[in-house]
C-alpha cells in the first residue's frame, strides 16, 4: 500500500521513484537493510522496487551513483576527482589572496571571499559521499549523517544565493553612489550583513530538517543522487509531510526567487545609472566591475533553472541525466567562480599569477 504524498522539496526534483521486481525469496524483514540480498545484477538498477514493512524506520539509506555505468565507475572518478581538486584548490588560493594581499582588504573582496568560502564547503559536504560511491568505499549512509548532509548542502546554497545578493548592492552602491560607498561599506556594516547572511541561510531551514528524524521511512531507503537531500527523504517518508512541502516552497520563494528579483532589480538601477555617463570609456569601466559578477549570478541561477526543467519535463530522460544533473547543480559554482574571478577581477588575476611565480622559483 504505497500511497504517494506530492512534495516540492528544497527545489523542484522530479519523482525519482523506481521499481524492479525481487523474487520472494529475497524479500527482507525490519531487522534487515532494504538492499541486503539484492541481486547484485540488480543493486543499483534504475528501476528497483523494495518489500518493506509499512512500520520500518532503517537508520540508513542507499546511495545511488550512475545507474547502469557501475563498471564505468573507476573512470567515472578521475573527472569528479579532478574537479573536486579544483574547487578545493581554486576558493582556496582566493581566500589566501585575499587575506595575504593588504590592498585587497575591501568590500568587494571581503564578499569575494564569502563566496569561496561558501564554494568551498560545498565542495567539503558531498565530497566525501560522491567520491566514496565511485571508488567503492561508500554505499550506504546512516539516517543522521543525510540529514546532517541535506542540512550543509540547502544552506549553503541558500547562502550563496544570499552573497551574491549582497555582492549586488555593493556593486550598486560603488557604481551609483560612489563617494559614500567607504561610509556605507564599513568593516563593522560588513561583518554584521556575514552575520545575517549565515543567520538567514541556517536558521530558517532548521525546522524541515529537523522533522525530517522524526518521519517513519518505509519505502525503498534507495536515494537518487549520491548525497542527501530533503526532498529526496521526503519521497521516501510515510508520514504526514505537508509542513516540510509548503515551508520548503515558501523557502524557496523568499530566498532563491526574491534574491533573483532583487539581484536583477539592482544590475537595472546601475545600468540606469551607467547610461547617464556622458563618456563611452567611462561606462565601459563601470561595466567592466559587474561582469565578473554577472558571470557568478549566471553560474549559480543556470543550474538551477535547468535542473528544475529536466525534473518538471524530462521525465522521459534517463536517470543518469538526472544524477548529472544534480552534480552540475553542486559542482559547477564552486568550480566556475574561481576561476571567472581569477580571469575577470585585474586584481586577483595579478596576485595569482605572482604567486604562481614564486612557487615555480
């Protein structure tokens, strides 16, 4: 009796519920993982159905890497291992730029470096469980482990889309106002919005994940990504989950979405702003400082709008589309912004390159 509840989760994940037929006599009691005595032919079959008793609450949970490539897996890893030095070592270098480089010690910087280290976590939360189901040490994860998991990934994303808010208004208050910009910018101003923007990023998604230990998992326990998200528990729970549906969609809305609003109500104030400049190399100078972060706010919202229409439309699609895509949606971001601000900001491209230069002497 498997009566499905329709959730809308931290963002839009299409129901990735899957079926395979076990023969009875691999049908398992409570006091069993749902996946011991699978066929192992079958183990991370895109289509897997478990028998499980409606009262079960297993502490742990499957792991779902890319369905039908298990053999690929060894060759699979070398891109993620490589990408995931990559995200390490690039917000690595910036937060080291930053904080070695006295000049550098400015607004604009110190929300650079909100975001590597935002990036940075990032790549430090589902690290260990993507990287563990590729090279075969991870495949299962205990029930406090994926809410502590879920918990890291939705606020950090959550904070990432709060910093490049604020890297926003500063790039609006520095183009359109820009003789109060050090009396409205201070160091103490600064540190209370990184305050605020930790504060607002965690505090408000505690409730959903809280009551996501007290929900009876019944279903399959099988998760379809390689880490853990809240709408991936919901899917599998069996208790009432209209509070975390509704909240997690009013979430959503007045974070993702009026963060966006506001972000591109602001790039329309500063471009209203730039197109008063009389000169034609003034207005290119003043464009020059947004591009690097009109590049970043693109890196960030892309993924999402296309993780959520591959999940609204492309059901058709096969599951390993679904999985990649969710990696992008975690990946991509704390790859990308390194190196579009190593690439785009003089600054950070000119300490970076002299640093490379000592370590090559």
């Amino acid at each position: 009796m498997d009566k499905r509840v329709e959730n809308t989760g931290f963002m839009s994940e299409a129901e990735s519920s899957t079926y395979v037929s076990i023969s009875q006599e691999h049908r398992y009691t409570i006091d069993q993982k749902p996946w011991e005595n699978i066929p192992s032919n079958k183990y991370l079959s895109s289509r897997i159905t478990t028998l499980v008793s409606p009262i079960m609450n297993s502490s742990s949970f499957l792991l779902t890497g890319f369905s039908g490539l298990e053999q690929q897996y060894l060759w699979i890893s070398i891109p993620f291992s490589a990408i995931y030095a990559m995200v390490l070592l690039g917000n690595c270098m910036v937060l080291h730029v930053i904080r070695t480089e006295s000049s550098l010690h400015q607004p604009m910087f110190y929300f650079l470096a909100m975001l590597a280290l935002t990036d940075l976590c990032m790549g430090l939360s589902t690290m260990y469980t993507v990287l563990g189901i590729l090279w075969g040490f991870v495949r299962e994860i205990s029930l406090d482990s994926c809410i502590a998991q879920s918990y890291f990934i939705h606020g950090l994303s959550f904070m990432e889309s709060s910093v490049l808010l604020t890297m926003a208004f500063d790039r609006y208050v520095a183009i359109c106002n820009p003789l109060r910009y050090s009396s409205i910018l201070t160091n103490s101003r600064i540190f209370r919005i990184g305050l605020t923007i930790v504060g607002r990023s965690f505090f408000f998604i505690t409730p959903p994940i809280i009551t996501l230990k007290f929900f009876h998992y019944c279903r399959s326990h099988i998760l379809s990504h390689p880490f853990c998200l809240h709408q991936d528990l919901l899917r599998l729970a069996c208790s009432d989950i209209r509070f975390n549906s509704y909240y997690a969609l009013m979430l959503v809305i007045f974070t993702l979405l009026l963060d966006a609003i506001l972000i591109f109500y602001s790039y329309f104030l500063i471009l209203k702003s730039v197109l008063v400049i009389a000169s034609q190399e003034g207005r290119h100078k003043s464009f020059q400082t947004c591009v690097s972060h009109i590049c970043a706010v693109l890196v960030f919202y892309i993924p999402i709008i296309s993780l959520t229409m591959v999940h609204r439309f492309g059901k058709h699609l096969s599951p390993v589309v679904h999985v990649l895509m969710g990696n992008i949606y975690i990946l991509f971001p704390p790859l990308m912004n390194p190196i579009i601000y190593s690439v785009k900001t003089q600054q950070i491209r000119s300490r970076m390159l002299r640093l490379f230069s000592l370590k090559i002497r």
